[in-house]
C-alpha cells in the first residue's frame, strides 16, 4: 500500500526531471574563419569544486564502479558537497542524512549505530576494508561515507544485519590543493584542518590534518584530537598505479554516558541537559583516549579493457584507554544514584589483504562484469578491565561530583588476549542480459578462527566457523529513467565477533540475517538527481540472551524482524538548487524468543528493538543564491524510541532544525552552520542495552568556520 502511493509521486517528479535543456545553436555564416595565432598555456591541474548531492555510481554496494541504478539494493551516499554545506565534523553528522539510521552512546568511547533496527557496532570499514576499532572516527580525510543497507556478507564477510558503513577517503590524485579551515563556536568548538595535494618528481602525494581542542555543553565536556593522513601514489604507466596511505588519530574526550531512566515514569530523569553524572575530574577519571595508526597500500594493474586486478593491504594499530564513571543503580524512592566505576585497556592490531580480479566478458549478447576476489584477515586483540560498583552515591536531581575514593587494581575484572583469523573467497557476477533486463548474483564463503587466552580463569577458548552469503538481484529498466529491483541478501554473526571468547558464548552457532528487498530508483531533474524507495522484510534468528535457568551463559533465545519503508531524494532540483531528503518507517518487532527469557526482568517477545523509531526522517535544502552567498535549512525528525529491548523506557520523539549561511569566493569561503535553531531538549541517543544511560542532544549551537586557499 505505501508503495502503491509512493510510486506514482515519484513518476511524476520523473516527467519533470525530463525536461530537455538544449544550447541554443549559433547563428550560420558563409564568412572564413578568422586566421589566429597559436597561443601556448601552461595550466596547474585543479581540483574542481564538486555540488552534486546525488551519487551516479558507487562502489561500496559491488567493490566495482556501477551505476547506482543497476544494484538491486539500497545504497545511501554522503557526498561530499553535502559535508561541507552542512559543516559535518563528526560520523554522526554524517549520517544523520542517512534514513533508517539510530544513534547509540558506544559507551561515551566510540561511534555506533543502528540500521533498520539491527546494531551496526562492528560494521565500519574504509576504503572496503575491514575498521572494526571501536572509536571515534573523524571526516578530514574522508570524501564522502556510504552506507549499504541489508545484509553485505557476500563482499564484506562476517556482520551487517542492517548494513555497514564505508569511508571513502581522499585520494591522491595529482591536483592542486592548498587549503586550510579554521573554525570556532559557541559550545567551545575550537578546531583547524587543512588538506594539501599535487604532484612532485612523478609522485602524486595529499596531505590531511585536523588539530582540536574543544569544550562542549555537557558539564565537564572536553574534546582533544589531533589527525594527520599523508598519502602518495604512483602511476608506473598507464595500466599500472600504486597508492600508499598513512592515517593517524589521537582522540581524548570527557566518557560521558550521559542520564538515567526513570522506571516510574518511563522516561528520562528531568534534569538539566548539561547535568553530568560522574567525576569531579573528568580529565583526570573519566576519559577516553583512542589512538589509530594505519598504513594502506593498493596496487592496481589492467592487463587489458577487459581483465584488471587490484590487491589492497590495510594493517593497523588501535589503543584504548578508557576511564569512566556512570550511572548503576537509581533509588527513586530516596531519590539517589548509585555511581559504578570503570578502567578499560584495549589494545588491538590486525592486517587484511584483500586480492580481487575483475573480468568483463560475453556470453552470446549477454553481457558480464564479474569480480573474483580472495581475503585474509589476521587480528590480535587484548583487553583488561576493572570495574568498581557502589563507587560514590549522588543525588538523582542535583548530583554533586564528588572526589572518587582510591580503588584497588589488583585484581581485574576481566584479562584476556584474543586471536582471530579469517579466510574467505568470493565471486559476484553482474550480468547484462537486455539493456532493460540485468541482475546481480554473488556468493562468499567464509572461514572464520577465533582463540582466547583468558589469564583471569587461566583457560583458552576456540572455535571455528564457516559460512556461506549469497545475494542474488534481478532489475527491470524500462526507460533509462526507471529502475524496479527485487534483491534476496544473507550474512552471519559469529559470537565474540569483536569481543573475547568466554565461556557463556564460545558454543554457540553464529546468528544468521536474512532480507528480501523490493525497490525503485529514478533519475530526476534532467539527471541531475535521483529518488530511490524500497521495502524489505529483514529478519535475524539465533539471537543470544542470558539463560534464564544460568545467568551466567548465554542461548540462542530468539528473532527479530525489521518490517519496512525506505525512501530518499538527492540532487539539484533548479539552477543553484540542492536537496537531500530521506524517510524511514521501521517495524521492528522481538518475534520469538524462549520462554522465561527476560530484560530488566521484562519478558522480550513482541517488544520493540531498542534504538529504533517507527518513523524518521531528514531534509537538507541548499540554495545559491548568487556565485557569492548561499544558504542552507535542514530537520531531522525522529518517533519515539525505547532505551532498551525491555521497552520500559521511551526516549521521546523529537524535530530538530539546522540553517547555514555562507560566502565564498575564489580564494575563501566564510560559514555560519547553525545547530539546533529552535533549541530543542531531547534525548539524542541512548545505551541500546541499558535503561540508564541516555545521551541528550545538544542545545542550539553557531559555528563560524573561515577556509583559505592558498
């Protein structure tokens, strides 16, 4: 039914997309030619400022460059036009314009997410390659962030329920760059970067940096974060290239995990949005400081037009020191808050190799592109961690931080060292049989070893699993304008995918995800913009929750469905025009699960999933208004969500407004983003696991950013 009203909407916005727009032809003469002389110019190659606001092609959705029209799957790009309208800073910026996107706390420590109801904690990859990290990400050496919706197994192997997220980064591809962007605002945003490009004795290199030191509006806010990506590549001939990539990411900020849920009245405590419930000294108690180091090399070749191979090689370095102190226990009654305290050391490193090969070949008129491709993953993964409950008690409304007692490390609360191999191979076919008839078939077999050490209970655990995701997708193109698909996608989820073995987890199977999706996608505005709908029935069995009868293993208990409607429009609707709007109605429901099992001592089945509104939405409208000042208005509106899968606490609904105004000219562009316009309270993202711990959003906001070109 709501396809049947959507469609028709959209075919119209169709017809008008199609209006011709023809050059008006000179005028003929019979006069010669005037004779001219030659004239020498030497040109500095520059990179051309880019608008659009609506991918053509991706490569995230089939790892080859496709036309977004012919993958029978839903693809969302961020562009990164879109990015700089907006004055994007961090992941959660970005994909804020994505539909069907919730936003979770990560512990005060990371970005996380949801998509279509399911997490996406480990779903984070850039440039396609696995970045399972668990951290803050940030955008100045990123171009744009796409996002695959559905199961994404077949290229990407374990994960991805909802869908994964891919950083494409800035290349370095020989242009001129000098630029260099200051910014201030009103929360204390304090921050500088800059991205530097050419060429120089036959090297191509790019250089990106971002320097930080910001406060923000939660008491005892801090943000510290130094970035810096050099990159150089080579091109050997004209068939062959070479790319060496380098990032590193120092990111230190307050942990802040923000209120509690009230149990009574199912809602948020009534606080004040900056109140903070922790250390005195959250410098000095509750931070978190990440630190990435990466090194990338790709190596390209074409053999012929028809044959081409590409190798990619991203290893790692992730360290993790986390301190923090949240909310553990609430006494509505005596109206205090019991304060848990806790230390985290993560140390992570791991190398993957991706090899593929791409073929373009013919079967009689029917037409193939077809990707081989082989991976192997090695990751080494070491955590130890205290936790200290009944540290301080507080009061529930009025909470005085007070100095944090000396705690005794002797003896952690968990020690190990995990090991994790994979080992997969993978072949998609995207076949051409008509102009009008085509489809996309894959398939990925996966071998996945995990081992942990843990020092705590002087024990190791293994297990091995192997899986089979396939995806098969036909698409019906009547008109060149006109895309109908009807897609089939599966992935897997090994347990402790990106924790420790233990022993409540290390004997059971991986839950499986599977989902249908039926879509649409149209070219728009003389194909200057694009609409994509799509409804999918998503569903993921296996899931694991604490034994009712042992608490201290864990079972398959049960499934979730995720029932629902997405749909967005992109691109530059009139002259100097740009829009980017989406829509997302979830039906998310807890199917099954066995019996006695319970959250918060609340029987799950039938619930919703946590994180996860009925309907979301988001729009952006950018105006130019002259080649000098230019203007932007956008919302995000989003139901009401539950905290937890107990669904006895709702987060609230809430319709949020952005603005921009900006001049730019050709050696400087000066922006004004303003966040929040109306001043909205209301609770931004939450634990997704906890009724305790709800993140608030920000209260109105102006950033003022200069950006020079050198």
């Amino acid at each position: 039914m709501l396809l049947a009203r959507v469609l028709p909407c959209v075919a119209v916005l169709s017809a008008l997309g199609q209006s011709p727009v023809r050059a008006q032809e000179p005028a003929k003469s019979d006069a010669p030619a005037p004779t001219l002389s030659e004239v020498k110019v030497k040109a500095t190659k520059v990179k051309p400022e880019t608008r659009e606001y609506q991918a053509v092609t991706v490569r995230t959705a089939t790892k080859i460059e496709a036309p977004l029209k012919d993958i029978p799957q839903t693809v969302d790009q961020v562009p990164a036009a879109l990015l700089k309208d907006q004055g994007a800073r961090s992941l959660q910026d970005a994909l804020k314009n994505v539909p069907g996107v919730g936003f979770s706390s990560g512990d005060g420590q990371r970005d996380q997410v949801s998509i279509r109801g399911f997490t996406a904690i480990g779903d984070q990859f850039v440039d396609g390659i696995r970045d399972d990290g668990l951290y803050f990400r940030d955008l100045s050496n990123v171009e744009r962030v796409e996002v695959l919706k559905g199961p994404a197994s077949v290229l990407y192997g374990r994960g991805s329920s909802g869908g994964m997220i891919n950083r494409i980064t800035k290349q370095p591809d020989g242009l001129t760059l000098r630029e260099v962007e200051l910014t201030a605002g009103t929360l204390g945003q304090r921050r500088g970067s800059f991205d530097l490009g050419g060429a120089a004795a036959g090297t191509n290199y790019r250089v990106t940096g971002a320097l930080e030191d910001s406060g923000g509006f939660r008491n005892q806010s801090f943000l510290e974060r130094q970035a810096l990506a050099p990159s150089f590549g080579w091109r050997f001939s004209k068939d062959t290239r070479l790319t060496v990539q380098f990032d590193y990411l120092r990111d230190k900020r307050v942990t802040d995990f923000g209120l509690p849920g009230l149990l009574s009245t199912g809602r948020p405590v009534e606080v004040p949005r900056e109140t903070y419930y922790g250390s005195a000294n959250a410098r000095k108690d509750d931070y978190s400081r990440s630190e990435v180091f990466g090194t990338t090399v790709t190596f390209e070749h074409r053999f012929s037009s028809s044959l081409s191979l590409r190798n990619a090689m991203r290893a790692y370095d992730f360290d993790l020191d986390r301190h923090n102190t949240l909310v553990g226990s609430v006494n509505e009654t005596a109206g205090t808050v019991s304060l848990t305290h806790g230390d985290l050391r993560r140390q992570e490193r791991g190398v993957f190799d991706q090899l593929e090969l791409v073929q373009r070949l013919s079967t009689g008129s029917i037409h193939h592109q077809v990707l081989y491709g082989l991976e192997i993953g090695i990751q080494r993964k070491g955590a130890r961690n205290f936790s200290f409950a009944n540290a301080v008690t507080v009061s529930l409304y009025d909470p005085v931080l007070k100095p944090l007692p000396a705690f005794n490390y002797a003896v952690p609360a968990g020690d190990s060292l995990s090991h994790q191999k994979s080992l997969s191979g993978y072949v998609q076919d995207l076949v051409e049989f008509t102009p009008q008839w085509k489809a996309l078939v894959g398939a990925r077999w996966d071998r996945f070893d995990q081992s942990t050490q843990d020092f705590k209970a002087f024990k190791t655990l293994e297990r091995t699993d192997t899986a089979w995701s396939p995806r098969a997708g036909l698409v019906f193109q009547p008109t060149e304008i006109q895309s109908y698909y009807l897609s089939f996608s599966r992935s897997f989820q090994p347990s402790a995918e990106l924790l420790a073995l233990a022993a409540n987890n290390a004997a059971i199977d991986p839950e499986r995800t599977r989902n249908w999706e039926l879509g649409a996608k149209y070219d728009l505005f003389a194909g200057k913009g694009a609409a994509t709908v799509a409804l999918f029935n998503l569903e993921r069995t296996g899931i694991k929750s604490t034994d009712p009868a042992n608490p201290t293993l864990l079972i398959p208990v049960g499934t979730q469905r995720t029932n629902g409607l997405e749909a967005s429009l992109g691109g530059e609707i009139a002259e100097g025009w740009r829009i980017r709007a989406g829509y997302a109605h979830l039906d998310g429901r807890i199917t099954g699960s066995t019996p006695g099992t319970k959250v918060s001592g609340v029987a799950i089945e039938g619930h919703r999933p946590s994180l996860t509104p009925l309907d979301s939405g988001n729009l952006w409208i950018n105006w130019d208004i002259n080649p000098g000042w230019g203007a932007g208005l956008g919302l995000n509106t989003s139901g009401d969500r539950f905290a937890s899968n107990s669904n006895l606490v709702r987060l609230g609904s809430y319709t949020t407004f952005d603005g921009a105004v900006y001049y730019r000219a050709t050696r400087w562009d000066l922006a004004l983003n303003l966040k929040n316009l109306t001043n909205r309270k209301y609770i931004a993202a939450g634990h997704g696991a906890s009724d305790l711990l709800l993140v608030p959003g920000a209260p109105f906001s102006a950033d003022l950013s200069l950006r020079l070109r050198l």
